[in-house]
C-alpha cells in the first residue's frame, strides 16, 4: 500500500494492489415488493456488528434501491466469517455483494460501471470488491486496473486482539507525517 498524499475532500490517493482471497462472509438477500421501502439485516457469527443504517451492507440496498426509484422490503442475513476492522475489507465485500445481489433480482438495471459508481459512494474499496480477482487500485481506491490473474498466494491472516478502523489508521498516518513534504532525505 502506498499512500501517495492527502487529498482536499480528507481522502487519501493511494496505489495498491489487492488481490481476493477465500475467505468470505456469507451473504443472502430477498426481496419483496412494497409500498415503501424497507432494509432488515441479521447477523449471524458476530454480535458486535450494527444491523441499522450504519451497516455497509444496509446502506448498499438503501442506496441501490434510491438510485433504481424502486420501493421494496429487503431482507439481508450476514454470516460474519471475515475479522472485523482487520484490514481485510470485509465491510466492503458485504455491501459489493448486496449490490451484485439486487442488480441480479432486478435484473441488471445498472450496467457493471454504473454499479461501480454507486459503490464508490460507498466507500473506497466497495469498488475492488464488486470487481474482486487481483488489480491495481488507485485513486481513493475506485480507480480499478486489471491484473494478470495469475498469483498462486497461499495467504495466512493473522489478527491481533487490537482492532483498528481505517479512518482511525489513516488519522494516525495524518498524525505521523503531518509534516511531510513528500520529499526523500538524504543522510549527505
């Protein structure tokens, strides 16, 4: 990950690769049509996840429903497999899936890009996790480029008992560097 400089809106641009790997929260959403629209998610494996409005996955059917003006009860059960604020983007997958899953039971109202842009709004790496497989990601992370996807990775993730969010990471980069110029020092 290379976090090249802090940008106006308080993002930062970066340039990384990311590459998917095989563990996955468990996603299934069904869909009932309605008067007024309506988004429930249970959670399954994690009892510290919010299942309001401050849920990626919630706010991905909220927001894919505002921009297809369809009104609906949407019924959301996350099997929580992937480590919270680990740095494994599991947030991001959830609300990926969510809109994969309704642009299929709406039947492809929204083209591949423009699901992207509404990930984007989303968060910065919603975007990779609708597309997956191994890329560079530039930009806050929604510019994607595909890569050969060739790697043979055999990954092990280990967490620490210490969580840390990415707002909380990125501040205390901030924090860290505040003063850097982008300027290389040299010891002569």
């Amino acid at each position: 990950l290379d976090v090249v400089s802090k940008r106006q809106d308080d993002f930062h641009d970066i340039k990384t690769v990311m590459h998917s790997v095989s563990l996955c929260d468990l996603i299934t959403v069904s869909y009932t049509p309605s008067k007024k629209t309506n988004v429930t998610l249970t959670v399954r494996g994690n009892n510290f996840i919010p299942t309001d409005g401050k849920n990626l996955a919630v706010k991905a059917a909220t927001l894919y429903l505002e921009r297809a003006s369809v009104n609906a009860d949407i019924a959301i059960t996350l099997e929580k497999n992937i480590p919270v604020a680990a740095g494994l983007a599991g947030g991001s997958a959830d609300a990926a899936a969510v809109l994969r899953a309704l642009n299929k039971i709406f039947d492809k109202m929204f083209t591949y890009s423009a699901l992207s842009g509404i990930a984007a709004e989303l968060g910065s790496d919603v975007p990779y996790c609708l597309y997956g497989k191994t890329a560079l990601c530039e930009g806050r992370g929604e510019i994607i480029t595909k890569l050969p996807d060739t790697l043979d990775l055999h990954t092990v993730i280990a967490i620490a008992n210490e969580h840390i969010s990415t707002p909380q990471a990125y501040g205390e980069l901030d924090r860290l560097y505040s003063d850097f110029d982008g300027s290389i020092k040299s010891d002569s």
